[in-house]
C-alpha cells in the first residue's frame, strides 16, 4: 500500500509551512499562549482562511478533506510550529459531533472560523473514563436543564458554545449537549495550562441544553469523536518531535567542545541515531492509525491506541534526550528547544497516557 501524501496533502503541508515561518513568530505564540483565551484570534481566522478548519471535515459538511490523512497533514505541520490555536480543542472534536447530529449550521460556521465549540467529557476522578458522568440532565416542560460539574475543558473560555455530556434518568447510558456560553447556571473558572492555552473547570446549575442525537446512545458518536482528536494529538506530536530533531542536528553541527563540533563524538552520533529510529517509529504508528481512522470501531481503537502509547513513550524519550544533548541551555525560556519538549511531553497526558492506552490496547 502507497502511504506517500499526495500532492494535494503535499500542498496542503507546504502552505502550513509557509504560514508559520512568515507569521507565525514562536514569541508571538508564547504571548498569545499566556492571554485570557489562551490564543491568538486573528491567527485562529488566519487559518480558517487558509483552509485548515475545512481540511479536516469531508466535503458533504462544507470541508474539502475529513479523512485521517487530511488530519494528520494538518496537525504534523502545525506541531512543528508549535500553535496554540485550538483547531483540534474547538473545531475537528467538536465539528464532528455536531455534524454527525445534523447541526450542519454550526459546522458550516466552525469550518469558516466564525464559531468555536468546546468539549465538556473529563470530570473530577474520572481520569479517562467519560462513559459514566456524574452530571445530570432533566426534562422539564420546556427544556431540558443539566446540573454538573466539568473540569479541564480546554478552550472553554470565549468559546460560542459547549458540548457536555450528562446522564438522563429516563434512558440509561450517556448523552450529549449542546449549551450557549451566555446560557443561565453556566459558570466558567478559567486558569493557564502548563504548556501555554487555557481551560476552564465548567459549572452547571440548571443550565438549559439541547440534547444531541438520541438520548442514552452517544458513547460511539464521542468513542468516534475521541478517535480524531487522539489522533490530531498524535500528528502534532510527530511534528513536534521532527522540529526537535531539527534543533538538535544543527545544534550538534554548531556547537563546539574540546575545539571540535558535538556531532563529531561518536557517542552522541549514537545517540542521535537512536533518536531518529524511535521517531521514524512514531512516525509509522501515526500513519497506521490515520489508515484506520475509518474502520470497524474495535480496529480503529486498536490502532489509535498504538499509536498513542508509541507517541507517549517515544515523545517522552525524544523530549529529554534533545534536553539532554543541547545541556542547560535547552530548559532556558530564550531558547526554542524547551517550550517543544514541554508540549511534547503533555500531549501523553491527553486523551489518555501511555498506562491508559496500553490498557486499552492488551484489552482489545
């Protein structure tokens, strides 16, 4: 099988590239990364005019692409220039959801960059687990109302609207809502994360919500969901990791020691080496999950899973290892090197970490 990107994807990677070398500055990031929203919004609508939103959704929604290797070319590029904006957190997650239950408005307005919608799954000691939330939806006469509390819903703040998940009493298992971000009882509780961006723990008191799809049935639709957000995670890791190899090798050519260049020593040549399989490696583990991305739920699971352990692992290992080789100055905050080892090791704590996804994987 013919796993070179075509030329249209090529094209695609090509303008990205172009777009963060040109304006998309790592200073400006890291100032847009530590604002209020936690990004920048006129580099949000840069991109969704560039195309990037619609690349990720298939062609009967308003996009031009949606399958796994569309979003895998998106988020490799945007990982090798580190962007906050939250294309994965309030668009592909999201816009899918709401397009697989016929909110084709409101996808058409995510794919132009004029709506974003964040997801409230994660609650207090669930780690992982968002098939049985504590919070609660009822029916009312009029509406349905949700009381509950969300945490580490990235992106919330400034957001046009959310989707949560709740329990109902009168079906079992979980369902989804939809909730306006001015809609009464909602509370937000903004704070920074590690790694540049914001999140919000989510209050709800008797918040009114529009139930998504049927009632009790929508752990597959968020299943399929959590699919294509791993998945973008795993794309953004890969390129973390490559412009991490860059910075190392061009270190290693510059920096000199004993009066010779780092690369020279064959020890650290290893080392290197050793860096450049376990990324190729992870590099095969993301274009096997983008294959599966369309499978029967059991094979694309496994292959997600695969591919998120091996980036966890393998992100890690790359992460200190180029700290390691560059010294002191690759934790230093004027230097580029650190804030992608940084990103790089929070995204195994994402969607589930490696624990969470081995798991996963031997149950399968």
């Amino acid at each position: 099988m013919d796993f070179q990107p075509t030329e249209e994807r090529r094209m695609l990677a090509d303008m990205i590239g172009k777009f963060i070398q040109n304006d998309y500055p790592l200073k400006e990031r890291l100032t847009a990364g530590s604002s209020a929203l936690g990004y920048c919004p006129t580099a949000y609508s840069t991109m969704a005019q560039l195309g990037l939103i619609g690349a990720l959704f298939e062609e009967e929604v308003g996009g031009f692409g949606g399958s796994g290797f569309d979003i895998a070319t998106v988020f490799t590029e945007l990982g090798k220039g580190l962007v906050v904006e939250p294309l994965n957190d309030t668009a592909l997650t999201t816009g899918y959801i709401l397009a697989q239950t016929d909110q084709l408005d409101l996808v058409e307005q995510i794919v132009l960059g004029e709506k974003r919608v964040a997801l409230g799954l994660i609650e207090n000691g669930a780690d992982y687990d968002w098939s049985a939330p504590e919070t609660l939806a009822r029916k009312t006469d009029a509406e349905w109302q949700l009381n509950g509390v969300k945490t580490s819903v990235k992106f919330a703040h400034g957001a046009d609207a959310l989707i949560v998940s709740a329990q109902t009493q009168s079906a079992p298992g979980i369902s989804l809502f939809l909730i306006e971000a001015a809609a009464t009882g909602l509370a937000e509780h903004p704070f920074q994360t590690v790694d540049g961006g914001n999140a919000c723990e989510i209050t709800l008191h008797n918040t009114p919500a529009q139930l998504l799809g049927v009632e009790g049935a929508a752990y597959p639709l968020i299943d399929a969901a959590a699919a294509r957000a791993t998945l973008a995670l795993c794309a953004e890791a890969l390129g973390l990791m490559e412009r991490i190899k860059d910075m190392t090798i061009d270190y290693m050519r510059t920096r000199k020691q004993f009066g010779s260049e780092l690369g020279k020593f064959q020890a650290l040549q290893h080392r290197v080496a050793q860096m450049l399989l376990e990324i190729e490696q992870a590099k095969s583990a993301v274009i096997n999950a983008a294959n599966d991305l369309q499978a029967p739920a059991d094979e694309r699971n496994r292959a997600i899973s695969a591919a998120k352990y091996s980036i966890g692992r393998i992100g890690c290992a790359v992460a200190e290892e180029a700290i390691q080789l560059h010294g002191g100055i690759g934790m230093t905050w004027e230097y580029d090197l650190g804030h992608f080892a940084k990103r790089l090791v929070m995204i195994d704590h994402e969607w589930g970490d490696q624990d969470f996804h081995l798991m996963r994987f031997a149950e399968s």
